[in-house]
C-alpha cells in the first residue's frame, strides 16, 4: 500500500511539470492528454481541452507525484495539505526551495531549526506549499 500525491493545476499542467522538472529535478514518466483518452469524460471539459493533461506522472527521487490539469479552470486550493522535500544536502536543499519559491512566496525563510541545521517553507507559483529541508542524521 502507498498514498501518492495527485495535483490538480486547473488548465497549468503542462506548465507545472515544465516548472517542477527546472526547480526539483522532476523526471515524468507518463502523460495522457483527453484526446488520447479511450471513453469520453464523465464531466464536460472546458472548450479547447482536447491537447490538456488528463493524467500524468513524475517522479521526484523515489516519490511519484500523479497530476492533471482536471477538468476545471477554477484555481485548485491546496489548504491543509504540505509536500515536505527532503534534500540530500545544504547546498541542494538551498537551491531547491529558491527554485520553487520563485514567483511564489516564502512564509519560512530557510535557516536552522531545532530539527535541522537547514529547513525552510514556501508557496511555489502554482499554490502548492512546500517544506524544504535536510535529515541532519545523513547530511
């Protein structure tokens, strides 16, 4: 059993993978477009739609994110829900949390904690909020 995450970016798909390969390293491993679908959907889609992201899949490390741009314009809301990055390093850990906090906004600069000597929070541009940090045990 696994719980993977599943981003809806409301018509931004192709933008958000685009963003995430850039920011994070992210590497897709699948993208389905509607028209590429073999049933029509149970909802309609906004006109234009034929070429959007129904689904797909990215893996950042060992972690697959599934997204899609769904079937709505309306601007997702991630309220109560955090992805948490843990990088292999400072340095990495860094550069990973500018790069997804640019265009967004931070609410916790990166600096040490009780729980790591480099950790850090943001929003990137799409909505998605974000925890940055180090595992000091292996850094």
């Amino acid at each position: 059993m696994r719980v993977e995450p599943y981003l809806m970016f409301a018509g931004r798909c192709d933008e958000a993978l685009a963003f995430y390969q850039q920011a994070i390293g992210a590497q897709p491993v699948m993208v389905m477009r509607f028209r590429e679908s073999p049933e029509s959907p149970p909802m309609p889609l906004p006109p234009g739609w034929d070429d959007k992201v129904m689904h797909c899949g990215f893996r950042v490390g060992d972690t697959l994110v599934m997204a899609s741009d769904g079937m709505s314009t309306e601007v997702p809301s991630y309220a109560g829900v955090t992805l948490s990055l843990t990088a292999d390093n400072e340095a990495q850990a860094r550069q990973r949390f500018a790069a997804l906090a640019e265009g967004g906004s931070v609410f916790m600069p990166m600096g040490p904690t009780f729980w790591s000597a480099c950790f850090g929070m943001c929003t990137d541009r799409f909505g998605v909020q974000w925890m940055v940090g180090i595992d000091d045990a292996t850094a």
